[in-house]
C-alpha cells in the first residue's frame, strides 16, 4: 500500500482528519470543499445538538438520565461558548476575514 509522507496511508489519514472524509467525496468535482473551508465547518460543527438529542432522548427509568442531562448540556454550552468566540479569529487566520486595520 501506498505511504504519504507522514508515513501513513491514505485511508489513516482520512481517518484521522476529525470528520473531513465526507470533503473527500467531492474532492475531484465542482462541488469540491476547499482545505480552508473544511477546517471552519469542523470547528462550528453540530456534534453538541447531536450530543444533547441523544441525551434528551434517554428513557426516564434509565439511572442518572438527569445527570447525564446536566452533563450533556454544560458540555454544549461550553463549546458553543468558547467555538463562538474564536471562529471569528480562525476565519481570519485562514483568510476568510479581512485583518482588522491597525488603529
């Protein structure tokens, strides 16, 4: 099997890219999401709703559903906090936001 330059091959480095495998399917048409683009859909992800669904959706005889609850939704509230504040400085790491003009 082929070995990229890390010395991994192809589908390892798929499989490590946090979630980016479904950009591959499009990597060789129009539709193709650029590296930039990827890193910034990754970072605002939607894994906290996804999270919280499957919380809110145990059965209530399941022991510690209410904890479990808690836990699901600080953890989201966390993310959606500090993801919130620094997309802003992402996006303009990678180009996407023009730099603030030095004062």
């Amino acid at each position: 099997m082929a070995r990229g330059p890390a010395g991994n091959s192809p589908g390892e480095r798929w499989q490590g890219s946090s979630g980016l495998s479904v950009c591959a399917l499009f990597s060789w048409s129009a539709l193709r999401v650029d590296a930039r683009h990827q890193h910034a859909l990754v970072w605002g992800g939607l894994r906290g709703a996804l999270a919280l669904a499957l919380a809110l959706g145990l059965p209530v005889e399941v022991v510690e559903r209410d904890l479990i609850v808690t836990i699901s939704f600080a953890v989201v509230a966390f993310s959606i906090f500090v993801q919130g504040l620094t997309m802003t400085p992402l996006l303009r790491a990678l180009g996407e936001v023009p730099k603030r003009p030095a004062i």
